[in-house]
C-alpha cells in the first residue's frame, strides 16, 4: 500500500473521528466551564489539528500529496503516538 493511501486510511478512519469526538467533548465542557481558558486553548488546537487533516485529505482526493509528505506525516503520527503512551 502506498504511503499516500496509508494515511489516507488512517485519517478517515480513525484520526479524523477520534478528533471529531474529542471536540464534541471540549465543547460540552467549554459550554460548561465558560471562564476556562484551558480548555479554550486546547479546543482551539484540536480545531486547527483537524483543520489541518481536512486539509491533507483535500490534497490526497486531488492527487497532490507527495509519497514523502504523506511519509513525514505518518511518521509524526507514530511520534505522537508514542509520546502519548508514555504519558
């Protein structure tokens, strides 16, 4: 499978939900927790996160993601992955 279609998968099956779900949950709580900003910040990055994604599965349904960006991107999934695991 090619990089390019490996992130793809990725992002469409797993990323991009557990992103959408994680916001729905800082969005209840930022609803709850008006002054918190905390969580404001970190419902930002989420945002930009999938933002971002939204954007590179833009470019792979165009064709114009790189075998070596779709590599680079996976490659900062992993190291996200693990860095959260050791958390």
């Amino acid at each position: 499978m090619s990089k390019v279609k490996e992130l793809e998968k990725i992002l469409k099956e797993d990323i991009m939900i557990e992103l959408e779900e994680s916001i729905e949950a800082l969005v209840s709580k930022v609803k709850k927790k008006k002054n918190d900003k905390d969580l404001k910040e970190e419902l930002k990055y989420l945002r930009e996160v999938q933002t971002y994604f939204d954007a590179t599965l833009y470019e792979i349904d165009n064709n114009n993601l790189k075998e070596e960006e779709a590599l680079e991107i996976l490659d900062t999934l992993e190291e996200m992955r693990i860095e959260n695991q050791e958390i």
